[in-house]
C-alpha cells in the first residue's frame, strides 16, 4: 500500500493550548482558523509527511481585549508574522496505534524541533462515501524559545503568563480525492 494523501477537516478539528495565569490557574485557547494535509503511510511510518498552517489572527481565548493582546506585538505580532506552521522532519512508530512526530514549528518568525505525540485514534467511511481518519497529538513548548516574552511579575511572586505552554490537536483527516488516471493504475 502506498502513502496517501490527507486534509485537516476544519469543521471536526482543534488546534488548543493550555498556560498557567498568574499561578494559580490555567487559561484554555484555540485557533478558529487553520489548516493541514497529512501524507500517511501505515506500513512504513518514516514515510509519512504532515504540514499544518495556522492563522495566528484567530486565536481565541473568549476573552475579546486577551485575545487582541495576544495578536499584538507583544505576543504573536500578527501583522508581522500571520501564520504559525508546523512540518514534520521525522515520523516514528511507537507501538500500535502511536507514533512520535518530528518537526519545525515556527510561531513569531522563530523556528524549533519540537516533538508531538500521537495517538492515532482510528478510520472509516463517513456518510458521504468519503474515509475519515483521526488523530490525537499532544506537545509543550517554552514559549520565550519562540521570542513570547512579554509578561508581568505579580505583587505575591510569580508572573501573570506561564512559560510552558501545553499544545493539544485534535486531528479528522479526509482522504484527498484520488485522480480516475491515478485510481486505474
């Protein structure tokens, strides 16, 4: 079986994070708009390829003056750097149903390896006639790496914004049409 092709489905995928607030808690976001083809190819997993594409505009944390700090250029500078983007270097088997994905992402012009773990969740035919396949990824970055450094330090110790920043996608693929010439061969 050779590899084949996949887009992200918008509609039924997230792309969230989680960072601690001033200590005490945790702030949960997204982004509304993005996305991503995977190239898969079960029987030799180093084959497979994923490339996702982020509008970092879209943040959205429903909390409307966070979210329009978050695009200024204290954090994401959006006017300068509108698109976040992940492509993977290196995809592993890590026993049934789990692989570890290795790649560059670059959020705020700055690039770095980072490691998603993956859960793959499982596929079928949906309704339409058309196969479906899900993935679960998780991922921690330091968000300074990525020059994010605006922050606040609080009265009882501590900063208002966390460094770590925990990365969850939750992934349902199409298959991409197959070409009738392609599909005969």
């Amino acid at each position: 079986m050779a590899a084949e092709q996949w887009n992200i489905d918008p509609a039924h995928s997230g792309a969230y994070f989680v960072v601690r607030h001033m200590v005490v808690s945790k702030v949960r976001g997204a982004f509304t708009r993005w996305n991503g083809t995977l190239t898969v190819d079960e029987e030799r997993p180093e084959n497979s390829r994923v490339e996702v594409h982020i509008d970092a505009a879209s943040v959205d944390t429903r909390d409307p003056k966070r979210d329009a700090h978050l695009r200024s250029a204290d954090f994401f500078d959006v006017e300068r750097f509108p698109e976040v983007t992940f492509r993977s270097t290196r995809v592993a088997s890590r026993g049934r149903d789990r692989l570890q994905v290795i790649g560059d992402l670059t959020i705020h012009g700055v690039t770095h390896s980072v490691t998603l773990d993956v859960d793959v969740l499982g596929r079928g035919k949906d309704p339409w006639g058309g196969e479906r396949a899900g993935f679960s990824a998780k991922t921690a970055i330091h968000r300074g790496d990525f020059g994010l450094l605006w922050n606040q330090a609080l009265e009882t110790g501590g900063v208002l914004v966390g460094e770590k920043v925990e990365i969850e996608l939750e992934v349902e693929a199409v298959k991409a049409e197959q070409p009738a010439a392609a599909a005969k061969k």
